[in-house]
C-alpha cells in the first residue's frame, strides 16, 4: 500500500502516490499542500511525491471533509442524507489523530515542524508559522525581440512548450537569477519555484 493524495482541478484530478510501500501498524503524519502550481505529498515530514497542475481547485459539491471513507448524499437536494459512498465508501482501517485544515499552502519547513511537535507530543498549536511573507521577488522587461526575467534568491525558472496536462516543466539552464527569452522562436512558458 502506498500514501496517495488527489485534488480536483476543472474536469481533471491532479494525483500523487509515494513511491515507497506505506508503512501500516503504528502511528505516521500525513500531509499535502497545493500552491497553485504543485500539489506535494509528505510522510513523516518528509516529501515522497510532486506533480504540477494547473488550474483552480475545484469546491466539492458535498460541502463536508471526510478523512477515512468517501461521503455521498443519496439525495442531492437533501443534506441530512450524507452517507459513506454504497458503491465505494474507501474505509480507513485505522484511528486519526490531530487533523488540521490549512487556507493557504504550507511550507515544507511548516510541514517538518508540525510532524516534529507531534512527535514530542505537542499541541499543533505549539507550532510557530512562517508564511512567506511577500510575493516572488520578479521583474520582467520587454525590449524588441525578447523578454527578460529577473527574480531574487530562493527560486528556479524552468519552462514548457505548452500547457497541456500532463506538463513536462524542465529547468532552464544556466539561468540563476535571471533569464532572457527571444520572443521569436514561438510560445514559452515560464515559472518560478522555490528552492529548498
């Protein structure tokens, strides 16, 4: 069995499975965060997998969160009629423990520190945040033929021919702070992801 997390993005879904066998019969942290641009899944404070997506996170029509089986309504018009799923209700064998709802996309820094309390046996709300605190720091300028990225510390460009899922993002070499692209040579995209 492995740790597997999904998101709905439009009429796609957005899927990420661990690539090492998930360990069963004690006690382990689960976490996934999506930015916009990544999804990540980590176990034990640890990132096992990444994919990109593109897109909005679609809300989902039962206005619920379930952890440990998949939730139905048998009559749509009908909230009291929430139920597991009779065709797949996907039961967790098992207890959970210390669940917790994010508004923005953490950190893989927060991430380590949350699963880190836990295993000291702290609260979760013993955890100090850094979000980060501004939005990348980039510049771009436009000349005849070309365009010109400039961006701060903590961040890799990399770029597709296209944005048609599955997206094959590639680092772009070379290219540590900042970037030209000759606007001739047809369409190019480009993005910004933090480093580690």
């Amino acid at each position: 069995m492995s740790s597997t997390t999904a998101i709905g993005i439009g009429p796609n879904v957005a899927r990420i499975t661990g690539t090492a066998p998930f360990p069963t019969g004690s006690w382990h942290h689960l976490a996934f965060s999506a930015d916009g641009a990544q999804l990540r899944l980590y176990v034990d404070g640890l990132q096992v997998a990444v994919t990109d997506y593109l897109g909005d996170i679609v809300p989902p029509d039962i206005p619920y969160l379930s952890i440990g089986a998949a939730l139905n309504l048998s009559d749509p018009a009908d909230p009291t009629s929430l139920a597991p799923d009779s065709a797949a209700p996907n039961f967790m064998n098992g207890p959970v423990d210390d669940a917790a709802l994010w508004t923005r996309a953490l950190t893989a820094d927060e991430i380590s520190k949350i699963f880190a309390a836990g295993q000291q046996h702290n609260a979760l709300t013993t955890v100090v945040e850094t979000p980060p605190s501004a939005a990348v720091p980039i510049t771009v300028a436009h000349g005849a033929s070309s365009i010109t990225l400039s961006w701060g510390a903590g961040f890799k460009l990399q770029s597709t021919g296209n944005l048609t899922p599955p997206i094959q993002w590639t680092d772009v070499p070379n290219a540590p702070s900042s970037f030209s692209a000759n606007t001739a040579t047809g369409t190019q995209f480009y993005r910004l992801i933090s480093t580690p």
